[in-house]
C-alpha cells in the first residue's frame, strides 16, 4: 500500500475488514497492518520491496451475494463491483487504489 488513509478507507470501510494489529519499526516509519473479516486475513504493507503493484488474489467465499448487496449499498465513489458468473462460479472482482485485485468467488460444487 502506498497510502494508509487510502487503504483503511478501501479495506475497513468498504469491504469491512477489522485491523487486527499494526506494526512499526518506530514513529515515521512504514506501516504493516493485519486485516480480518469472516475468517480471511490479509496482511498489507508500506514497506518498499515487500510486493509488487498488480497482485491478484482469488478468495473462495460464501454467501456471495449478500456481500454483493452489502458493497453496493455503501455506494463506495471508487468502486461499484458486479457479479459475474463463469464456468467456475458466481464472481465479484473488486479492485483496490493501488493496482491489485481481490476476486471473490463462489465456488461451484
């Protein structure tokens, strides 16, 4: 992440993760941060070189479209994802400020 107001705003906010914990090596130094929220973790970071721009991350999830439903009616200015359904499930793309990708996804059994 390269903005942390940015990304509590798109992760917390939006797509309703918790911030679990938060790290630095000292004041005025990047910031790690764990997200959760239904059992998924993620871990974002300001410090250069820990991953590239452009990252893209499937997430197998339930209950997809009462979490449609939820992000749309945020009405989030940044990003309005839809629901799209392909060979191997029920699809929502949403895309974060800074160039990667989370596709959740209900599997189709």
């Amino acid at each position: 992440m390269f903005d942390e107001k940015k990304a509590r705003e798109f992760y917390c906010d939006f797509l309703g993760f918790d911030a679990v914990f938060e790290h630095r090596f000292s004041d005025g130094m990047p910031l790690y941060m764990g997200l959760e929220r239904a059992g998924l973790s993620l871990h974002l970071s300001e410090h250069h070189g820990d991953a590239s721009p452009g990252a893209n991350v499937f997430v197998a999830t339930e209950n997809i479209r009462e979490f449609h439903r939820e992000l749309a009616e945020k009405q989030y200015a940044y990003n309005r994802p839809g629901l799209e359904d392909l060979p191997w499930g029920l699809q929502l793309q949403v895309n974060d400020p800074f160039g990667n990708r989370i596709r959740f996804c209900e599997q189709v059994e």
